[in-house]
C-alpha cells in the first residue's frame, strides 16, 4: 500500500457500526420487521419485501453489508451488477438498502457515515443506480444528501411513481 488510507478504509473505521453481512442478518431483519415504506415500496413493484431482501443479499455478495445497533443488524445495503450487463462489466450497479425500524437508533451514524460507504461502492462500480418510491421522501432526501441525482421522468407502476436516481463517483 502507498500508505494513504483508501475509501474501504475510511469506511472500516467508522465506529464499527457497519460489518460484513450474512444471511443469517437477513432472518434478523425480516423476523424484526421491514420498514413499512420498504415493504409499500416493494409490493408496489409485485415484491414482498422479505423475499427482496434476500434476493438483494444474493446479488450483490460480496459487496453487502450490515449496520448494527446494539450489536442487532437494524439494515442492510449493498450493490450489485446491473441486470443484463456482462459479468465482468463494473461499469454501473444497483444500490439499495432495506431496514427495520430499529435503523432508527443509529440515525445520526448513519447519516454522517453514509457517504463513505457510498462513496466505497462508487469505487466498485463508477456509476450507481436505482429506483425509489415517490412517496418515501426522508429517503429522497438522505439520497440527495449522498450525493445522488434525481431524473426528471419517472416510471409509474401500479398507479405509484417510482424515481430513478444514479451517482457518477
């Protein structure tokens, strides 16, 4: 190493709030309970949100990770390949999060650290990408206070207006 400290590192040591996930944080979650604007969000686009969660887990191993409260995930977020693009192609990805409701007692970590993990995602794939429900406007905001950009289209399923948002790194 050149001694500099790298994104992945500055994201490490943010005060142990985040580790590397497993699927057995995926059961905790789901057992605990989805946010109820994951779960709308989810059963708009014809998901149960349990089932999306799991999915999201799979894809995007290895780059899946755990914030804890107390020692109790309370989230998971990662990215993963863009669907439809080659394998070996990193050139854009699909970042989301799902939480349970305890997320909120780490909401101020969070917030302030957020940005070095998106930033540490934006470093495996230079453009990140997704969809949000319009009517999940805290997460709206988080979005754009990371660092994403908001198209002005969007995509209605189902009578709901889903957002697409991306972050050039």
């Amino acid at each position: 190493m050149n001694g500099k400290a790298t994104t992945f590192d500055a994201a490490t040591a943010c005060r142990g709030w985040v580790i590397p996930a497993l699927r057995e944080h995926v059961y905790t979650i789901v057992k605990d309970g989805i946010r109820k604007p994951d779960v709308l969000e989810q059963a708009a686009l014809g998901r149960n949100a349990d089932d999306a969660l799991l999915q999201s887990f799979e894809a995007s191993f290895p780059h899946v990770y755990t914030a804890v409260a107390d020692g109790h995930p309370v989230a998971m977020f990662g990215v993963a390949p863009l669907a439809g693009q080659d394998p070996g192609d990193k050139s854009a990805g699909v970042v989301w999060l799902l939480a349970s409701d305890r997320v909120f007692r780490i909401t101020r970590d969070f917030i302030e650290q957020a940005s070095a993990w998106i930033e540490h995602m934006n470093n495996i794939y230079p453009v990140l990408v997704n969809w949000t429900d319009e009517r999940k406007a805290a997460s709206r905001r988080w979005l754009e206070h990371v660092g994403f950009i908001f198209y002005e289209s969007f995509e209605e399923v189902d009578g709901v207006k889903f957002l697409r948002f991306y972050r050039a790194g």
